[in-house]
C-alpha cells in the first residue's frame, strides 16, 4: 500500500473517505491538525471521535498540537468574514501548512484532507491552500535534497461517498458536530436558529 497523510477535521467527514482509501491500496497517517476548533471541550469530542475509528481499523493517527491562540492570531483582521470567504481560505492555509511541514519532515510524498468532503466547504479555496501549503512547505525546507511532496486534488464529495458516509456514521455512532468548528461558524449557526425561532 502507499503511504498517504490525510488532514483529517472530524471522523464524519473522514469515514467513508479513509474507508475508500484502504480499498484502494492507499495507507492513510491520520493527521489531526484542528486548532481552529471552539471551545476546547468540541476539539476533544471530535478528536476522540477521530480516535476510536482509527483504532478501529488499525490505523495511526498524530494529534497535531492545540493552539487556539496561534490560529486566532492567523485569522485577525477576518473575524466578521462570511462562511466560504477570506477567513476560510486562511483556516485552510494554516492547517495545511502544518500538515505539510509534518508530511515532508517525515517522509510522505502525498497528501490531502477531508475537508473537501464538505458541502459546507468550498473544493475551490480547499485545493488552492492545499497547493499553496505544499509549495511553500517544500519552499522552507533546508535540506540538502529537493523533497518530494505532492498535494493530492479530488473531490470526495463523488462516487458515492457522501451516501456512505452516512451510512458509516450512523454505524459507529459518531457525533455529528452542526458548525464547522470555530467560534466564528459557531456564531453563524447561532444567529441562524435565533432567526429560525422569531
């Protein structure tokens, strides 16, 4: 099988997507790089999630470190952004970035996310911080050798896969989160059942 590291954002969203990698000779390192999550408690709750299934099906998973404040500081200036815009595409830089710099640092040649299997997200903004994160990751690094690392473009919402997604969560029980994760999307959510409720 081939190695693949896969940023992963929650097990709903990387269910099926991990289930149809394993059927396809890939080997996927759950790397689990979230700091934009809100509060604490849901990073645990989806982290842990990631957890159980990973284990499940044997399976390494790398818990990237928590820090709300470095993410914070990332996205100053973007707080009043709408879903889909400015701030976003920087959430998705930050993550990917980091998840680069792990990939090169251990020997991946490939990797991607599950982010785009989202309807939530945009596959647009995903993919451009995806080959932006992966340039300038291979940019930053002193090695003697040119390293090889590839961002790998495709869209997980086909094929199938969203049907079995939910299939799988409903198999495993998951928590199934309603925002995206931070306090942002959180407040969107917010306003939108305050609104419902008038």
């Amino acid at each position: 099988m081939e190695k693949v590291l896969l940023h992963t954002c929650c097990a709903p969203c990387s269910s099926a997507i991990i289930e149809w990698m394993l059927a396809n000779g890939w080997q996927p390192t759950i790397y689990y790089c979230n700091p934009n999550i809100y509060p604490e408690e849901e990073y645990r709750i989806r982290k842990d999630e990631c957890t159980r299934y990973a284990q499940a099906l044997g399976l390494e998973i790398v818990d990237d470190d928590y820090d709300h404040e470095a993410w914070l500081s990332s996205v100053k200036g973007m707080e009043d952004e709408p879903e889909r815009g400015p701030r976003c595409l920087q959430c998705f830089r930050y993550r990917l970035l980091r998840s680069a710099r792990y990939a090169l640092e251990h020997g991946y040649t490939i990797m991607t996310t599950t982010l785009a299997s989202s309807r939530w997200k945009s596959l647009e903004q995903i993919d451009a911080a995806g080959h932006w994160a992966v340039e300038k990751a291979i940019a930053e690094h002193d090695g003697d050798s040119s390293p090889k690392l590839e961002w790998w473009e495709k869209n997980w919402r086909k094929g199938g896969l969203q049907q079995r997604r939910q299939e799988i969560i409903k198999e495993y029980g998951f928590y199934n989160q309603l925002y995206c994760g931070c306090e942002f999307s959180m407040r969107r959510l917010q306003n939108m059942t305050t609104d419902d409720n008038r």
